[in-house]
C-alpha cells in the first residue's frame, strides 16, 4: 500500500517537474578585448553554452558587465577583476548566466564611462513583444505566450496522468479486496 501510493507520487511529481523548470542552465560565455588606452571594448566570442558556472569578482570593483532586456530593465550586474593600468591591450573571458530574454550587454569601465554595448538579441528566445513568436513557449517566455494558448494539450496532459494513476490506484485496490474475499 505504502509502496504503491510512493510510486505514484514519484509519477506525479516527475510529469510535474518539467513544467516548473525555473533555471535555464545554460549561460553567455564571451572573449572580450580591452584597449586601456582608448577605453574601447570590443567582444571577440559569444556564445550561449549548457552549464551553471559564472565567472564574476568578489569585489564590488573593476569592469562592469550589465544585461539588459529588450525593455532596457536590468536583469543581471557583475564585476570583473581586470588590470587596465598597462597599456597593451587585455584579454577578458567572461561567463554570464543565460536570460531568455536578453537583449543586450553593457560593459562599463572600473571609472564607470560605457565602453561598449553587445548585441544579444539573437540568442534571445523571448523579444517581449506581446507575440508568442514560433521559437517562444510559455516555460521560456510568458511574457509573450499564454499557458492555454501555447499548450492546450500539455495543461490537459497532466490531468490524464492523475485520472489514470486514480483509476489505477483503484483497480489495484478492488484486486487486493477480492483476492481478501475469495480467500
């Protein structure tokens, strides 16, 4: 009895589970280079990369790196320890947990002066603009996709499994109380 009620709980929890995903695990991992002369920061790589691992300093100095959305709101801030007192240019590779809908991102000097601006609209997978676009879904952008709208089928699907495994329960239950009887 206690098995079978433990399993079915475990059932229940595992098709639950996928809807309520919260982290992406995955992040930007970019190569950016920076001039100390000209305060010019220019990117080398970007990429969206699976994995958790950020890179950021311990202090509250250095460069900033921002990440922005495609309604300018802040989404994301983090310092890198980086020497810019040379006066040849410096290599920075720098990893930024993953937003879906990120837009852009800043990189302001340890002065706090802009020093540059990258683009990451094209790894967006949420543009904010009220439109649930064919590569957005609800789990990855609610914003622009309505639960019922995007997964009409999903939402019911869940149903299904709790009918079935209550229906299951039950026969299981009306087996066990006639094999009682019949013995």
């Amino acid at each position: 009895m206690k098995k079978t009620i433990a399993v079915m709980l475990a059932f229940l929890l595992l098709s639950i589970g996928a809807y309520a995903q919260t982290e992406t695990g995955l992040r930007y991992v970019a190569g950016l280079n920076i001039d100390p002369n000209s305060g010019v920061v220019d990117y080398e790589d970007l990429d969206v990369v699976p994995g958790s691992g950020i890179s950021e300093a311990s202090e509250e100095s250095g460069l900033v790196i921002s990440l922005y959305d495609y309604e300018n709101t802040l989404l994301y801030y983090s310092y890198f320890s980086v020497d810019l007192s040379g006066s040849e240019e410096v290599f920075l590779t720098m990893t930024l947990p993953y937003f879906y809908e990120g837009a852009f991102l800043d990189v302001y000097l340890p002065n706090g002066t802009l020093a540059g601006s990258i683009d990451v609209r094209n790894f967006a997978q949420c543009n904010q603009n009220a439109v649930c676009d064919d590569n957005e879904f609800f789990e990855t952008c609610p914003l622009d996709c309505a639960l019922e709208s995007q997964y009409p089928q999903k939402s019911k699907w869940i149903w299904y499994v709790v009918l079935a495994g209550l229906i299951g329960y039950g026969a299981f239950k009306l087996a066990n109380k006639k094999k009682r009887i019949v013995k």
